[in-house]
C-alpha cells in the first residue's frame, strides 16, 4: 500500500472563486470566517483583500488540510487564525477570541482533491487506501466499521437517503453476503462490491460506487446535520447585521438545506435569486466544478 500523500503543497483548485470575491463584497478592516478552510485557496484570496486590519479566521475538521493552509496561507501571519474544529463550533471559536460577531463567512462544503489524493483514508474508490472516510480520525468510527455493522435495511437506507443511490438495497443485501466470507476493509473492497451489484445496462460515465462513496462519507461525518445545525443556528448568531454569508454545495441534499434555510425572510435577504454556478471555461479547466452551487445571502 502506497504511503499516504504528504506533498508539501495543495493540488486543489478552489470552485467558483472569482464570483465567491465578488458576491462576499469584501474590504480592508473585516473578520472573515472561512469555515471549510480546505487547503486555503480561497482564503489565500479573501485574504489579500482585507488588508489592512482584517481578520481571517479559517476552520476545517481535518488536521492535514491545516497543515495546507498554513502553508498556503503563509503562517504565521498576525491576521489570520487557524482552528481545527467543526464549522458548528463557531460560536465556541469566536468566543475564545473574544469576537461578537463577523461581517462575512464562508463555507465550501465539497470534499478536496488533496483529500481525495490521500490514500490513507479511502476517499477515493480509484486507490486501495484504508476505508476509513473520516475527516478528522481522532473521533467518531471508520466506514469500515460502519459496514461490519449495520444491516442490510439500513446500509441501504444510507445509500438511498445519503446518495440517491437507485440500486441501494441491491448493493446493501451484496454487501452483507461479502462480509460473511471477508471483511470490506478497504475502498477497493467496497467499490468491487457495488461494481457487481449494479447491472451493466445502469452504468454511466460515472464510477459505479460514487453514490455510496457519498453516501457513506456523509454518514460517517454527520455532514448533513452539521450543515443543518450550521445554517439554522450558528451563521445568523454569528453574522452582524448587514454581514453576509456564502456557501457552496456539490449536492443536492446539501443544496436543498440551504436554499430552506435562506428562504426564511425574517432572518436573510438573498443576493442571488438563484444558485450561481460555473461558466464552461471553469468546468473545461476544473471538472469538479461542474455540480458546484453557490448561494449568498446577508443577515438582517
């Protein structure tokens, strides 16, 4: 097995940022929360703009995407503060540096391509890594254990609610079968499983297993209560009046989360009516921005 990536420097490519700088209609002097730090890319960007004065605060579960950003973001920097933490700690966050409220946040919700190139936790179904699918290891437990576990009714149910996944019982009902003989340990384990379960007449351009790829990395991170427990409680606590928040989606689960949570007109007033997406010179030069959705709205 290939040793997990620890290159020195990100290989991913922030999403829509051009319309991100735009839409956050930023300025010298704010406090800007990047709550999915990432590799820094769009920080790195946020942050030549709020010069001089500003504050950037960056946020991300995953230990070895700090580690990214703080090259990236040239740390130590005396305007920029980094925490490993989930974006619902926020409040937590803000309070330990004595900040009431910030004028803008940002959440970019999809999964890193250095994440992706991390073989050590089996992001990616093209590489025989561990499965594991956390993005912090210290807590919670591996996908793999998820697996060993859980019946076939709710495996399937993971796979229909948190990916869509239209041959979910199928795959859960083979997944089961197979763990009586060897354990699905890694993410070629599982990604051969769900390749023989679905017919070969269903098949797209896609990989077989991206949907249950998905599925079970939401589960394991709790993604969507954590976006949910985000967008209803900690961004309108933690934005200022006039502050504006900015968030990007990859799927339509997320998506719908945070368009309900947008509508509520007593809280925000949305700066685009509807999801901006990639122009084609973006999605030819970064495929992953393809099913990117970015909404804006400002708290009132």
């Amino acid at each position: 097995m290939r040793p997990p990536r620890r290159d020195p420097f990100p290989i991913h490519q922030p999403v829509l940022p051009h319309e991100v700088l735009d839409l956050l209609d930023l300025r010298p002097g704010l406090k800007v929360v990047d709550a999915t730090v990432g590799a820094g890319g769009h920080s790195r960007d946020i942050l030549e703009r709020l010069q001089p004065g500003g504050l950037l605060i960056g946020i991300d579960r995953d230990p070895m995407m700090l580690e990214l950003a703080s090259r990236t973001l040239g740390l130590p920097h005396p305007n920029v503060v980094l925490h490993q933490s989930s974006y619902v700690e926020l409040p937590n966050i803000l309070a330990e540096h004595e900040i009431d409220g910030v004028d803008r946040i940002l959440a970019d919700l999809g999964l890193s391509s250095d994440q992706l190139a991390d073989t050590s936790r089996g992001f990616s179904f093209e590489a025989d890594g561990p499965l594991d699918l956390r993005f912090d290891t210290s807590t919670g437990s591996p996908a793999s254990e998820l697996l060993a576990n859980r019946s076939a009714e709710d495996l399937s149910h993971i796979f229909d609610e948190y990916g869509e996944e239209p041959f979910s019982r199928q795959i859960a009902t083979d997944i089961v079968n197979s763990r009586r003989q060897t354990p699905i340990q890694t993410s070629r384990d599982l990604a051969a499983v769900v390749e023989s379960a679905i017919p070969g007449r269903a098949r797209t351009s896609r990989h077989p297993a991206t949907r249950v790829f998905q599925a079970l990395r939401i589960a394991v991170n709790e993604e969507l209560q954590h976006v949910a427990d985000f967008v209803d409680r900690v961004l309108p606590n933690a934005l200022v009046p006039g502050g504006r928040a900015a968030i990007i989606t990859f799927h339509s689960l997320e998506d719908r989360v945070v368009k309900r949570a947008f509508r509520n007109r007593e809280i925000w007033q949305p700066v685009t009516s509807k999801p901006v997406t990639a122009s084609s010179v973006e999605r030819r030069q970064n495929p992953r921005s393809r099913s990117a959705k970015l909404r804006v709205a400002v708290r009132l």
